[in-house]
C-alpha cells in the first residue's frame, strides 16, 4: 500500500489514544460553547422578567388606556375597535391578542409585559436552534449575539409598555 493513500488514523489506528483525547478535547469545548450560549440566554432572559417584576406596573399607559373601553364592556363594536387604527398603526392581530390577554388575567396590564418578555425569550431560543441547525447540528459562540439584541434591557420600552405587544409581535412573527 503506497503512503500517499494512507490518513494518520490508519497509520496510527482509528481508536488510538490520540483520536480518543482529541474527541475529548472537542466535546468539552462545544459543551463550553453550549453553556455559554444557553447561560447567556438564561442570564438576559431572567434579567428582562426582573426588570418587568420589579419596574412593571399594573396601570395602563399611553395606549393601554384605548383596551380600557373594551375590557370593560363599554366598547359598543368590538370589531369596528379592533379594525380602527391607532396613529398611522393598523394592528387587529396584537389589540385582540392583548385584550384576550387582558381579559384571562382580570385586566392585569402587566401580563402584555410578560407576555413580550416570552416572546422575545422563545424567539431568541430558537433563532439559536435554527442557527444550529442550520450549522449541522454545531452551535457557535455567536450563537449568543440572539439573545444579547432581544433581550437586553435597552429594551425597557419594548418590556415595560404593554402596547408595545404590536411590534413585539410582528417581530416574533417575522422572525
């Protein structure tokens, strides 16, 4: 067999002490990758439901104030409501999904916090699957760049106004 054709493994055996350390070597780093990721993930995300736990009140502000007429029964076409819009906003899908919101939880506004601290929370999860994913299964520290954008508390806006579901929204929904 000449030596040209030969690879180290089958010069060297395919289960050598060699190969065993260097699977080792990798598995512990991608492990370290993946917890970096993943804690990363974890860190942000518990630190933006923090932030609506202890900064999140349960008075409607701003546009809420527009849900208080339905919730509450005095809203004579819901459908006109739904379909109006709000500035230069057209936005039916969030002032449903935040009324029903609303309406589970007795009119609790904080609940569209919580509701948009999740929602970036799962989209920034599985912005790091799909990334994986499409790496052949390979997660990369990079991977941690989701849910560092999503998740950051310069979002307070975006995670302390309830109104802000419609952008929260369609950013899950185009994301």
């Amino acid at each position: 067999m000449p030596l040209q054709n030969l690879s180290p493994s089958a010069i060297l055996g395919s289960q050598g002490w060699h190969t065993r350390l260097a699977a080792r070597m990798a598995t512990r780093g991608e492990r370290s990758i993946v917890l970096f990721v993943w804690g990363t993930w974890a860190v942000m995300f518990l630190v933006a439901l923090a932030a609506v736990v202890i900064y999140g009140r349960n008075i409607p502000f701003a546009e809420d104030w527009l849900l208080v007429p339905p919730l509450t029964g005095n809203e004579p076409s819901l459908f006109a409501w739904i379909w109006t819009q709000n500035s230069e906003h057209l936005v039916p899908l969030p002032k449903a999904i935040f009324l029903l919101l609303l309406s589970l939880t007795g009119g609790d506004f904080r609940v569209g916090m919580v509701f948009d601290t999740l929602l970036l929370g799962t989209l920034a999860a599985g912005m790091i699957l799909v990334a994986r994913h499409l790496r052949g299964g390979q997660i990369s520290v990079t991977d941690a760049f989701f849910p560092i954008v999503l998740l950051h508390i310069g979002h307070w806006d975006n995670l302390l106004w309830s109104w802000e579901i419609q952008f929260v929204l369609s950013t899950a929904l185009t994301g």
